[in-house]
C-alpha cells in the first residue's frame, strides 16, 4: 500500500485526479458499480454541467483498471456459458479494512493545491450532473419496444441512468450541505419528471406502499422518500413546500406510477400507457404546485376557491352524470365553539 501510494503520489496530476475520483465513487456507492457505470460516471464529471457527455472527456476504461488495481477488484459477472455476450465486470474494494483506511483519511491523496479528497461528494455529483443533461429535459418515448432521449439514443445505452434516478438522494444524504440551490434548480426542472419516469419503469417498489406496526393495533403507512433529508426538512428555503408539492402528486397519482411494478395481469388496461407521464394531469394540482407548469396532453386545472384557507374547513365536489354539471359543497365554521356552520352549495355548468 505504501509503495503504491508513493508511486502514484509522484505521477501525474491527472492520474491522481482520477484515482481520487474512482475510489470515491466505488467505495461510497450504494450497491456494487458496474464496470461501465463506472466509466459514465467518470466520464460525467469530466463533462461540462448539463451538457451530453463530451466525447473528448471519456475516460479510457485500461486506464481505470490499471490505476487502481489491486485495490480494487473487478470481478468478471458473465455467465460461462455465454461466450457471445460483451464481458461485463463489477467492481468491488478489495477488502474492508481498506474502505474504512480511505474513509477515515480521505485526504491522503492531496497535495497542497488540489482538493482530490476521496469523499461522497462525487458520487453526488455524478448523479446530480448525469440526470441534469439536456438529453434528459424531456420525456423519454418509447419506439419500436425501446425507450429514446430527447436526442433518440437509446437509454439502454446509458448505463448510469437507472443508478442515478434511483440513488441520487441517497447520495446527497451522505455530503455536507454546501449549496441547496442545485438540488431546487433540478427538482424544479423538466429534468426530474424524466427521473420520476424512470424510477416508475425500472426502479423496483419505487412507488410502493410500506407499512409498519404503530404504538396501537393499526399500521402507518410509508412511501418512499425521493429528497435529501436535509432538503425536506430544512426549516427555511423551499424544500419543504417543494416536499409537500410532491407528496399531493403521490397522492394522485402513486397507482399509475407503480403499475409497471405491480406484478399485475398483463391485460391490465393501465399498462400500454405504462412510463407515458406526459398523460398525468399536472394542472390539475394547482398552480401554486410546482409540478403543475410541466406539460400534459391534456388542458386541466383546479377547482379551488379564493376564501381564506382558516374559514373554509372542509370542501367536497362531484360531477353529474351527464358531465355538464358540477357541485361543490362548502362547509364553512362560523362558531366552532357553539358548533354553528353554513353549508354553501354551488353548481357550475
């Protein structure tokens, strides 16, 4: 370890760089990287911010072995009997002790003029420029039974995408809060609907319903969080308006999002418009909702009234039969002490 560390400390300022980064990135991963994950997340933060992944910045995947074995492993995965297939390799740190060496002295690759820390910030960071790309700001459309950026290459292509949609939180939880701006510009960007449409084709039980038994006899009932914690719960800026904003987009929405994964009949009616989320109607959450300036196939909106949101308790709709009718029944306190109320019934036509 000594050797290789003073070898590698007398290299190249480049080779260093990327030796910081692919430890950073296979230590702090939250499931073991593939090869070519890997490599795309290199490649990511050699790239310029919210551009396509630029040619001349592609690492060389030699390069990468090369640098940091025999530190870390990687593992061939390929089945014996599938010679016709591209070899495909995980990578794994070559034993505890060494992860937990590089986590207590994450400065041991720095020099006097370089920030090459190996920390959780690039991870972070990969995922949070790898989703931010422009190929992702819009929908994917699937065509002849393959899903396609808004460049047409296909997302089968992208080996990172489905990584980063599904533990891009997750690795913002891990670093020191810096700059909450970034993650506000990409929650409220075309961008994260992309995320949210893949998380609903290939993230398993991203959208399901967890439970746990409470203090009584019943159960609470969970779905899983997609912010940072530190985002959603910081007590000023706008995570929490923004958390809220989503949880009413679960609200309507959790069942048409989980049904790729619901193990359902496949005559399920649902399923041919399955990843097809320009069909949900944004509008209809309100224009104070964050989500409702995404674009929808279809024109809808709120019904929502102007009285203050203090005296006006509880507020119930339905729709005629005929469709041309609609009444919203207002219950509004007076009293609530003397249990005094006016009930205010409207139609609209």
């Amino acid at each position: 370890m000594v050797c290789w560390l003073f070898t590698l400390l007398n290299a190249c300022h480049t080779d260093v760089q990327l030796c910081s980064k692919v430890f950073a990135l296979v230590i702090f991963a939250r499931r073991p990287l593939r090869l070519e994950e890997l490599t795309e997340a290199i490649w990511c933060l050699e790239s310029e911010p919210h551009n396509k992944l630029q040619q001349k910045a592609k690492p060389n995947v030699n390069s990468i072995r090369t640098i940091v074995q025999p530190f870390i492993e990687f593992i061939n995965t390929n089945k014996t009997d599938d010679s016709s297939a591209e070899e495909q390799y995980t990578c794994r740190v070559l034993h505890s002790t060494l992860r937990d060496f590089l986590v207590d002295h994450p400065n041991i690759l720095c020099d006097n003029s370089s920030d090459l820390r190996i920390s959780a910030e690039w991870p972070a960071r990969a995922c949070l420029r790898y989703l931010g790309q422009s190929r992702y700001s819009g929908l994917l459309v699937r065509r002849e039974g393959r899903w396609l950026d808004v460049t047409e290459d296909p997302v089968d292509c992208h080996p990172l995408l489905v990584y980063a949609a599904k533990y891009w939180d997750k690795h913002l939880d891990d670093v020191t809060v810096t700059d909450s701006g970034s993650v506000e510009s990409f929650i409220t960007s075309p961008n994260f609907r992309t995320c949210v449409q893949v998380q609903s084709l290939w993230v398993e039980a991203q959208f399901a319903f967890f439970s746990r038994p409470d203090e009584g006899d019943g159960f609470n009932t969970y779905v899983r969080r997609v912010f940072p914690s530190w985002f959603a719960r910081a007590q000023n800026g706008p995570g929490q308006r923004l958390w809220t904003d989503y949880r009413r987009f679960l609200h309507e929405w959790i069942y048409f999002l989980s049904c790729e994964q619901c193990g359902g009949e496949k005559t399920c009616e649902i399923l041919p418009y399955v990843g097809q989320l320009d069909r949900m109607w944004f509008g209809a959450l309100g224009p104070n909702n964050f989500l409702s300036r995404l674009e929808s196939r279809c024109t809808s909106f709120a019904f929502q009234t102007d009285a203050d949101s203090d005296e006006m308790r509880y507020v119930f709709d339905a729709v005629s039969e005929t469709g041309d009718e609609i009444m919203i029944l207002r219950i509004q306190s007076v009293n609530m002490f003397l249990y005094h109320m006016h009930l205010i019934a409207e139609v609209d036509l």
